[in-house]
C-alpha cells in the first residue's frame, strides 16, 4: 500500500537530511506506529506520502502509483484515497458537525443525496451520535478529534494517515480516539499514525517503525514505544 | 461540479471583504467608463472626418467691391471669373466646381443666420463674396496642387480649404481623448493591484477551507474557481455600472457638443454597443487574468 524505496529527502537551506535512504513498505490493512523525537522525520515521511514534498531522492509508491510519475493534476486523485488527522483537529468553526464533515465529500463533488446517506453513518461510528448540529466550539477536544477523524473517514479512503492525533487530548480521552483509528483499522484501512504517546503504542501492540534523525533505528511488529524516552 | 456550492463560497468571500469589493467594483467602473469615453470620442473622430471627407471643398471667394484685400481692385470681373473657372475646370484634380453668386450667398447667410437679426442687418448683400467651392478628388493629396493654381489670380480673394476648420475640431476631441485615456490607463493599473490585493485577501481569509479542500483531495479548479470568479463577478458589477456610465456619457455629452458645433455626425447605437462590449471583455480578462496570476502565487494547491 506504501512502498519507500531509499527514499531521502533534503529540505533547502538545511545541511541534514530530514530522511535519509528510508526503505520500507507497509501492506494494506495494517496498523503502524510512526514514533521518535520531534525532528526525526515523521511529518516529512507522511508530508511525502501526500505528495506535498517531493523526495530529493529514491522512489515512493502510494495505492499501487509511483508518486515521481504522478501529474499534478492527478495529486488530488491520490489525496482522496488518503484521509488525514492532524493534532490541531484543522476543524471549520463557522460549520457544525454534520456540515464539517460534509465539506469533505461537498468539494470533491459528491452528489447531495450520496452525502445525505453516509455522513451520518460515519458521525455514528466515530461515536458522535446525536451530535449533528453542534458547532465545534461546543464541542470537547476529544470530540472535536472524533469529528476530524469521521470527516478524514468519510471518504472511505484506503490509507488514514494520523499526525500526533492524541497530542492534545487528555490520556483517558485518548483511548476512546485510538478505539475508533481501531475500528476504521478493522474496516481493511491502512493508518499510519505518528506519535509521542508511549501508552497508547504500547498499549496497542501493533508495527512500530521508530524514527531517529532521517533513518530508520526499529521496525517491529507488535511493538512497544520503547525505553529510552 | 455542483454549482450551488461554487455560488455560496463566492458570496460568502464578496461579503466578507466587502469594503475591498465595493472599492473594487467603484473603481473598475470608473475606469472602465473612462475607457469607454475615450473610444466613443475616437469613434466621434472618425465618424466625422468620413462624413466630412467626402464632403470637404475648397472655398475660392472672389473680390467684392470694398474688399480689404491689396491684390483685390474692385469687384471681380465677368472675364476674371471665367478665367478662374477654366483653370479649375481644366485641372485634373478637381472633381467639380461650382459658381456661388453673391445673391446665393447671401440667401444661404440669411439661412443660417435666420434666428440672428444683429448680424442680418449689419450685412448688405453686396458684402457677401461671390465664390467657387470645389470639390476635390483626393482632398488630403491635391489641395495644395490646387490652392496655389488660383491663390493669387487676378480677382482672387482668399481660399480656405474647410479641412483645416474642421482640423481645430478633430484636435480638440482628440486632445480630449488622450486625456481620458490617460486617466483611463492610470485607473487601470490601480484596478488590477485592487483586484489581485481583494484575490490576496479572501484567499488569506478563506486558508483554512482551500487547506482542507486541499487535503481532502479537491480538485484545483473546485479550489480555485469561487476566488477567480469572485474577481469576475466583481468586474462585472463595475462593467455594468461603467455601461450605465458610457449610455449617460454618449447621451449627455457627445451629443450635446454635435448639436453645438451644428453638424449631424452622430454616434449610431452600434458604435456605443461595440464600446460596451468591448469593456466588458476588458474588464473581464482584466479581472479574471490577475485573480489567476494572483491565486498562483498566494494559493499554494
């Protein structure tokens, strides 16, 4: 489902690689844990799967397309089988639940009645029923997450890719998020979640891909966060 | 594609920096009004000179019996006249001639003068010069040629060639045109930066939606499209008020000034539409050009 091959990535202006030669491949359906300090390269690693970066060298394929060959015309193509977390939830204050997550389908075109069905299938699985109309503000941080992610979801993308998604939820509030990525997970989505939490990686005891300035240090499946943080 | 969509994003960003697009709109009017002007008076220019080209004589008038001029002795006489219309009449240039007496003048000098009893009464018929007016082939090429074959002949008085009148007339409007063009030109450059600084703005103010819109994978005509027709509409609105201008303009003004310079060269509907038409195509690429250019550089798809 995402393929790097000796991927590197060198930003301009700066010395350091912010990846180096990173080889790996994560299969459809999985669950992998992106951890490491800030710095390591995460955001560069999921930036360069939304093909927002380019690699400065090495081949990335995402969803079976090599993303050196994709148009750019076709990039939106990509994003729309790709949904995306981020830790600052990146809500719409001036809409409400329902309408935040409608954007999502309203911009590329959805037909209305397409929307109608499914929106609130996804506010429900999130756990978010009866929730509809309320404004974001209104709303928990935790449940704000809940919303990001149904509108990252609605889509029914094959890769969810999550950004530190927990960093600004309480670690009880965590829990119920991690149970709903879960979720989406078992539904045959990929999710990529990078993250500082060592009790949510090891609590879940799924791959985890450790990061350290640009180069990969550890690749395990069923891994833990590990001890030296 | 769905439109509603589309219409609702471009009002909600012409509502939000509503002070931008009402001095948007103002200004792209005005200029585009301007613009609009200085084409109606070029098309006036042109208008008139075809009519009176066409028309255009020259005026050969004869001695009178009191006539100021030196080279005038007394009144011109049978045989000088005849003279001066064989030399006419046998230059190849001269499509035709013909003799005004002094009693013809004067009939067309009441004519005109009909509603002036002042000037009626100070001139005797005997006053009025008796003339040839003749009608060129080639009036721009050949009036030289033939201003000097009768400027000077025995019982000549003067000869003016209507041109150089109408000239006087042609300079003004024309004079009146570069003005207005100027101004024009000058609005112009300050409607595009308004318009690209309006784009820059409602793009600033709308970062959040286009970034999301961005992540969810929408296209970038569906991202693009609300902010470049936002400049679009606007320049629209200010071309319909330009068009409201340029009616009132052509109505007021021009034909105004036609009937005070008593010649009857109007300006048809035809003209005025292309005027319009030709502003609107103006202000729309102007419009629709630098909210494109500026989405480029502020719009990161």
């Amino acid at each position: 489902m995402i393929n790097f091959d000796n991927v590197s990535k060198v930003y301009s202006h700066q010395n350091r690689a912010a990846l180096e030669n990173v080889s790996l491949s994560i299969d459809k359906g999985e669950f992998a844990f992106l951890v490491g300090p800030s710095g390591s390269g995460k955001s560069t690693f999921l930036r360069l799967i939304l093909k927002e970066e380019r690699p400065s060298g090495g081949r990335i394929h995402v969803a079976g397309r090599d993303l050196a060959r994709l148009s750019n015309w076709k990039v939106p193509h990509l994003r729309r089988r790709i949904g995306c977390v981020f830790q600052d939830f990146r809500l719409l204050p001036n809409k409400n639940v329902y309408q935040n997550v409608a954007f999502a389908l309203e911009v590329i075109g959805k037909p209305r009645r397409f929307i109608r069905r499914v929106v609130p299938e996804v506010i429900d699985l999130v756990g978010l029923e009866g929730k509809y109309d309320r404004m974001p503000h209104e709303l928990s941080g935790g449940e704000q997450q809940r919303v990001a992610v149904a509108r990252a979801f609605v889509n029914r993308p094959m890769i969810l890719l999550a950004d530190e998604p927990t960093g600004n939820i309480d670690p009880a509030t965590s829990i119920g998020i991690m149970k709903v990525l879960d979720r989406i997970n078992r539904t045959g989505t990929t999710v990529v979640m990078a993250t500082h939490d060592a009790a949510i990686v090891d609590s879940m005891r799924k791959r985890v891909i450790e990061l350290e300035y640009g180069k990969i240090v550890r690749d395990q499946f069923r891994g833990i966060y590990g001890q030296s943080y | 594609m769905r439109s509603n969509f589309v219409l609702q994003e471009i009002w909600i960003g012409l509502r939000r920096n509503l002070t931008m697009t009402v001095a948007l709109i103002v200004v792209v009017a005005i200029s585009l009004s301007l613009l609009g002007t200085g084409l109606l008076f070029y098309q006036q220019v042109n208008n008139t000179r075809t009519y009176w080209q066409s028309k255009v004589e020259i005026s050969v008038y004869l001695c009178t019996a009191n006539s100021p001029n030196h080279s005038c002795h007394g009144a011109a006489s049978q045989a000088q006249i005849a003279h001066i219309r064989q030399t006419l009449d046998s230059m190849p240039q001269v499509e035709s001639s013909t003799f005004q007496s002094q009693a013809k003048a004067y009939a067309l000098f009441k004519q005109y003068f009909a509603n002036d009893q002042s000037y009626l009464n100070t001139v005797t018929r005997n006053e009025m010069p008796p003339s040839f007016e003749v009608k060129l082939k080639d009036p721009a090429r050949d009036y030289n040629v033939v201003a000097s074959a009768v400027t000077g002949a025995p019982g000549v008085d003067s000869v003016i060639d209507e041109e150089t009148i109408l000239n006087k007339f042609y300079q003004l409007l024309g004079a009146l045109r570069n003005a207005v063009i100027i101004v024009a030109l000058i609005l112009i450059i300050a409607a595009i930066m308004l318009v690209a600084n309006t784009i820059r703005l409602s793009a600033f103010n709308r970062r959040r939606e286009t970034g999301i819109m961005r992540l969810v994978g929408a296209s970038n005509l569906y991202i693009q499209l609300p902010f470049l027709l936002e400049g679009v509409i606007a320049g629209l609105i200010g071309w319909v008020l330009a068009s409201f201008l340029l009616v009132g303009v052509k109505s007021l003004l021009l034909n105004n000034l036609q009937q005070y310079f008593s010649y009857n060269v109007g300006l048809s509907t035809t003209d005025l539409v292309e005027v319009i038409v030709l502003a609107m195509l103006v202000g729309v690429v102007l419009c629709g050009v630098t909210s494109f250019v500026t989405l480029r550089r502020y719009l990161r798809i």
